[in-house]
C-alpha cells in the first residue's frame, strides 16, 4: 500500500511538473511511508519526506526513533540527526532540493520552523502547494484502508456498548471514559492479533474521552471529568478521536438519558437530530456533491426553527479531518470507496442532542460502519 502510495505520488509530481514534494505532515508521511512517530512537532523533532519526481525518496527523520524508520519506513534513503549536533534535520535539505525550479510542499501543514528555513534556500516563486493535491490523492481509499475502516468500526462499536453500560445514577464520567477504553484496547489487540502482522501498532486508545451529562451537555467537546451522573440526566458520548485503529480514524456519536427523560422538550430536540442524520443519509452516495449532503441535514434543522447547524460530516481516514467535508460551499462531487463520519445535531441554550455514525460509499450508496440504536426507548438507559 505504502509504495503504492509513494509511487503514485511520483506520477502526479510528473503530471503536474513537480521537482519534488517535501511532506512534513506526520499523517501525511504515513500514508506514503508506512513509518510514524510519537513524537513528531510536539517534542520540536520535525520528521521530513522529501520526494524527488525522479531520484530516491528521503526520510529524515531524529535518530532516536532510527530502529522504528528501518523497520516501517517504505523510502530508499534515511537519514538521521540529533539534537544540538551540527545542523540537525537541516543538513540533508540543501542537497535534495539544489537547483530544482518547482518544489511542492503542504503549505497549510507545514512547521513554521521548517517554512522558515526552506524560505532561506528555495524562492518564494518556486514553491507550490501540494496540500491539494495530496488531499485527492487520500479521499478514495484503497482496500487495505477500508479493510482498517470496517476493523475502526468493530472497535467503535464495542467502545460505545461498553460506555452505554457504565452509565448509570451515582457514577462519575470518567468511569464511562475508562471502560470504554479497555474495551477498545481489548478489541483492537484482538483484531491486531487476528489479521495484521502488527506487533509495533498500539492497540490502546490514547485520546481524552469526549463526553458531557447533565448541565454540561451543552459543551460539545467536554472531555470525561470527575462530574457524577444522575437519574434523569442526558449524557453524550463521542468517539472521535478515540476510533483511532491502525492509525485509521472514524467519527461515532451518541446521546442517552439515564432511566427516564423527564424534559419532553429535549425529545423533540433528539428527534430533529436524528431525523437531520437520516436526511444527509438518503442522499449519501457517489455522484452527489458534498454540499448537497449537508443541505439535506440542515434543511431539517432550520425547518424545525433551530440554528444554522455545523457540518454535517467529514472526511476521515489516517487523519480526524480529511476531505471533502460535508458542509455548504463544497463543491466536490462524492466517489465510492470515500470514508466519511455523518452527523445528526440540533443545539439549544440549555441542550444539544447529537448522533453521528461513519460509512463508506459504495456504487449502491453507502456502507454503515458503526452502529447503535437511536430510536428513544433504546437510548435511555434503564439501570
């Protein structure tokens, strides 16, 4: 997949008169490498792919994490530094790049420290930006991708059952947020184990739980806290970012009650978010545009006399954002074998109720990926 990747991107450099694309997105370099790190921008160690049309491929990338790059890294050439020794992740660039005309790099993604010095070796004027094109290249995905998509789902269902049985009168949030991680550790070491060859891939989730009850559920990215939940109250439960399988994302969401609902005018918010998700979902298919999707979704919610509602989806994939989005003013006309997470939601001043579920488009429309009930009487939770 990895050289298939890297190969493809060599023919569009070609079609489009590149030189060479440096790519420094760390999700990025994955999907043409197969090598990632944890480290990355966030400890300041820049990891570089620079890609000539013609020539070898170079990673540079810092020498701590060399014995993870000549496992996983797919390129011909690697090359390391370490911090405070010469001219560190600087030193190979000059020559990659010497005397080329038109170098592509991720202009919307790259590191102000890296920008600033490829600013001193390469004109303004022979610098173009990839993003776009890299962002084509990874919408339609191949079927080692969808392979991982359809395994992120199995582990997103698994996390949501497990959260919907620890909610309960008297328990704190974060409970919820540890039960539905092991269940999702557990889950995805069993698929690891099962059909990948995968021994270095965590299978452990390692992303903040997004969840909110009671007064809270008004604050959409509300992460687990030490709030104790009560008989009554709605709770939100959302996955993105934690349906992080193999580097593969997805987005899944839903919203309970505790016991009985006792706020009628917070059923008929549901219900709009709902009916709002399967509006989106009985246009979703190839040949639409993006917009379009979301135009069906928010149709529902402003009839309903609620606010303009945010997007309606996202493309997902190795990265929790990927294109087209499914919001007004994308144009981009829909293909099978897209990834995207589609939502239903519908905010007040004192709730929001929210939906949401990932799918893969297909020539009959769509595959679901994730699942869990969404009619009233199963998501409150009799305890």
């Amino acid at each position: 997949m990895f050289r298939h990747n890297l190969k493809k991107l060599r023919d569009e450099l070609a079609d489009n008169d590149l030189e060479a694309a440096i790519i420094t997105d760390d999700d990025s370099v994955y999907y043409f490498t197969g090598y990632f790190d944890y480290l990355h921008m966030e400890f300041g160690r820049p990891t570089i792919l620079i890609v000539p049309r013609g020539g070898e491929s170079l990673l540079i990338t810092p020498g701590v994490d060399l014995n993870m790059a000549r496992t996983h890294a797919r390129v011909d050439r690697i090359a390391t530094w370490n911090d405070g020794l010469g001219d560190e992740w600087r030193a190979e660039i000059p020559r990659a790049v010497s005397g080329m005309r038109k170098v592509a790099i991720e202009t919307r993604r790259m590191p102000p420290l890296v920008r600033l010095y490829l600013d001193t070796l390469i004109d303004e004027s022979s610098l173009v930006d990839v993003t776009p094109l890299v962002s084509e290249m990874r919408m339609i995905k191949s079927e080692q991708e969808l392979q991982l998509a359809r395994h992120a789902g199995e582990v997103a269902n698994v996390m949501m059952n497990a959260g919907r049985e620890a909610i309960a009168h008297g328990i704190p949030e974060y409970e919820v947020a540890l039960a539905t991680s092991r269940a999702g550790t557990r889950k995805a070491a069993e698929l690891l184990a099962r059909h990948y060859d995968a021994t270095e891939m965590s299978p452990n989730t390692h992303f903040l739980q997004i969840m909110a009850s009671g007064e809270d559920i008004i604050k959409t990215h509300h992460r687990a806290s030490t709030r104790i939940m009560n008989c009554g109250e709605p709770v939100f439960l959302c996955f993105c970012g934690m349906t992080d399988f193999h580097r593969f994302k997805l987005g899944f969401d839903r919203t309970f009650w505790i016991d009985v609902m006792p706020d009628t005018k917070q059923r008929e918010v549901y219900q709009i978010a709902v009916d709002s998700q399967a509006a989106a979902l009985k246009v979703l298919r190839p040949g639409i545009t993006a917009e379009e999707v979301h135009a069906e979704y928010a149709e529902v919610i402003q009839s309903a006399g609620y606010d303009y509602p945010f997007r309606c989806g996202r493309g997902t994939g190795f990265s929790f954002l990927e294109q087209p989005q499914l919001v007004s003013g994308d144009k981009t006309v829909l293909q099978a074998n897209m990834v995207f997470a589609v939502d239903g939601s519908v905010s007040t001043p004192t709730f929001r109720a929210q939906v949401g579920d990932s799918f893969i488009l297909n020539d009959l429309g769509h595959e679901q990926i994730t699942r869990h009930p969404t009619s009233l009487e199963e998501v409150i939770i009799k305890n």
